[in-house]
C-alpha cells in the first residue's frame, strides 16, 4: 500500500491558555492547528482528512520545557480504511543547513501509549532530509520512518527486504517510494512503548548497506506521531519525547 505523507506546518490558531485546564498548554482541533515552544512544535495535521466519511481528532499539549514534551492526540475515523486521515506530530525545532554527515548525533527518546489496539494506525518518527536545506517541509528526497508500532492491517510504502539490527534492534526494513522520494521504513516486530536511541544510527546503516548519500543530504524535520486510519475513540498520549543535535 502506498502511503502519502504531506506534513504541513501552519499557524492556526491554538486555543487561548485561560480556557485550559491547568494541565495542558494548548488545544489543537483545526486541520492544521499548530504549536510550538521550548525548541519544540506540534501540529494536529488531519492531512487526508477528505478520504474520511466521518471523524474528526484533536490535540493537546500537556506540558513542555527544554527537556521535551507531552502530548495527547484523541480521533476517531470512519470510511477510507486504505488512506491516512491524519498523523498529528510533535517534532525538534532546529535550524537548516545541517548535513547529515555533519550530524554526529541524534539523540531522541520517546514513552508513548494507545487507549485501545482495536484501530488501524502507526506509532512512527519521520525524518525528512533533501539536497536543498530550503525543502518544504512536506516532503524530501528521503524519507526515514521508524516504526515503533503498527495496530491492523496497516503497511509501510514498497516493500520488505528482511530483518537488519540497528541500535541495538531488530528491524524489518521496507523500501520503496513516494513519488519522487525514496523512503525507508524500520519496522518493530512488536510494539516498542518506551524507545531511546542514536538516529544517527540508522543513517549510518543506511549510507553503508543501501548508498545513502549523507554527504549531499540536509535534514529537513526530525518528528514523532501517529498515522491514523481508521477505528476510534482512540487515544494516543506521549508521555514524554525528547530530540536533540550534536
């Protein structure tokens, strides 16, 4: 199945602190309603939401600091079951201009959960990178995914070439395209809820064992979320996620 992945970025309008309760920061329900604090961002990003006969989904931000975020994205979606309706993201803001041969690591931790399996979704970070340092930020010549959870019959984009270990891992990597972008998806053969690692890591495999060319390549975003399909009520919460570059 072939997944389209537009990340947009747009300033909508969040919900005012005073109508909060004191836990949460913001309140995300437009398609694009967008986030961002403390060198990081979020987007609720309901993207393929057309493809839906029902549904609707928002975010809130529970809490933030320069140590990372907290988060919690609610949806529920009906019709379309082969189309993403959404993949709501936290992500690290940093500047552009960073090759990734440049990058000697990218440090990220995450702790998430789903209030129910019973839905077709992914728990991914998604790592755009592209020639030009000023690529929109939908999109890349590269595209790296890693999968830490997969709930149904949902599948990354083109297809499985076997098992590799990186970070430590197991993984089932697939290869395929987006149109013009070439994407690589590291899947989790069970879900991983608590998952610290060096992204770094998963570039270096990819320059030694499938040419990567890290040279040439700019990040572009560095985000973690959910690609949502179908099911709901569903809730998905990040208790805590953290990204940084050195």
């Amino acid at each position: 199945m072939k997944l389209l992945l537009p990340l947009f970025t747009s300033l909508a309008a969040a919900t005012p602190l005073a109508s909060l309760s004191p836990r949460q920061q913001a309140t995300l329900c437009d398609q694009y309603s967008y986030w961002q604090g403390n060198g990081y961002e979020l987007n609720n990003n309901n993207w393929g939401k057309s493809a839906a006969t029902s549904g609707s989904q928002c975010t809130y931000v529970d809490g933030s600091s320069g140590n990372g975020v907290q988060w919690h994205t609610t949806w529920t979606w009906r019709g379309g079951e082969n189309n993403v309706k959404s993949y709501p993201y936290s992500g690290r803001q940093f500047s552009r201009g960073r090759k990734i041969s440049s990058i000697n690591s990218m440090p990220t931790s995450v702790t998430w959960s789903y209030s129910t399996t019973d839905i077709r979704a992914n728990v991914a970070y998604d790592v755009f990178t592209a020639a030009d340092p000023n690529h929109a930020n939908s999109g890349g010549d590269y595209e790296l995914m890693i999968w830490l959870g997969r709930f149904g019959n949902v599948y990354p984009i083109g297809s499985s070439t076997g098992s590799v270990t990186v970070a430590g891992r197991t993984w089932e990597l697939w290869i395929g395209y987006n149109g013009a972008m070439k994407v690589y998806s590291f899947i989790a053969p069970s879900p991983v809820n608590n998952f610290s690692a060096d992204v770094k890591d998963f570039f270096k495999y990819l320059q030694s064992n499938q040419n990567y060319p890290a040279n040439d390549q700019n990040l572009i975003v560095f985000q973690i979320g959910t690609e949502a399909f179908t099911g709901g009520p569903a809730t998905f919460t990040v208790s805590q996620f953290s990204a940084n570059l050195s």
